[in-house]
C-alpha cells in the first residue's frame, strides 16, 4: 500500500534523475515485498515488513541511496555496495548516469525480506 507521505517525499524531489530514480526504485520495492509496509521516518521512506526494517530509499547531494536490511547473507557485486560493520546492511549510492541493474536489485531485496 502506498503512503501519501511517501508520495510527497518523492513529489518534492527537486533533482529530476533523483525523481525519476525514485518513482521507478518505489514500485520495484513494492514488487520485491509484497506485503510491505512503506512510511515516512527519520525524514526517508521507509519499508518494513512484519514490522522490521527492509529498505530505506533517500538522496543525497549527488545520489540516491537504496540500503537493504537483513544483508547478512547476500553476494553483492564487489565495489558496487557499501556494507556496515556488522554486516546486517548493504547500500548502494547511484549516481546521475549510472547504469541501474533493476533485476539485481529486485532479487537482492527479495532475498533479504524472505528471511524477515
């Protein structure tokens, strides 16, 4: 189910690439997670399931983010990711004319959720 505050976080997006990136990142989580909560906290969209943590979407001066929760166990192609220190966290940093691999992401975010 889409949020409204969602909705207007990425209606404001000034950046068109970040907007558009946004609108196209939104729907693949959707799709990823079927059953996904989404809601505006700590200023980004948030997506949960089964109340927990499985993707935070924001942008930044030059980039779009995409962390994926629950990371532990997922293989990541080198350098295209950063992970936390404890391995629980993968982001991903796109930028202005970075060639975005959708299916990548969309299994990567469908594995982490299955084990929430």
């Amino acid at each position: 189910m889409m949020n409204e505050a969602v909705t207007e976080y990425i209606d404001n997006i000034k950046v068109d690439w970040q907007a558009d990136l946004c609108k196209q990142l939104r729907p693949l989580i959707h799709q990823s997670i079927p059953d996904v909560e989404e809601r505006l906290q700590y200023g980004k969209p948030h997506y949960l399931k089964s109340g927990k943590y499985a993707v935070v979407l924001g942008t930044a001066k030059g980039w779009v983010s995409l962390t994926i929760f629950n990371a532990q166990n997922l293989e990541t192609p080198d350098g295209l990711f950063e992970t936390s220190d404890n391995g629980d966290r993968k982001t991903i940093k796109i930028r202005e004319g970075q060639t975005v691999d959708y299916d990548l992401l969309a299994g990567l975010i469908q594995q982490a959720a299955q084990s929430i």
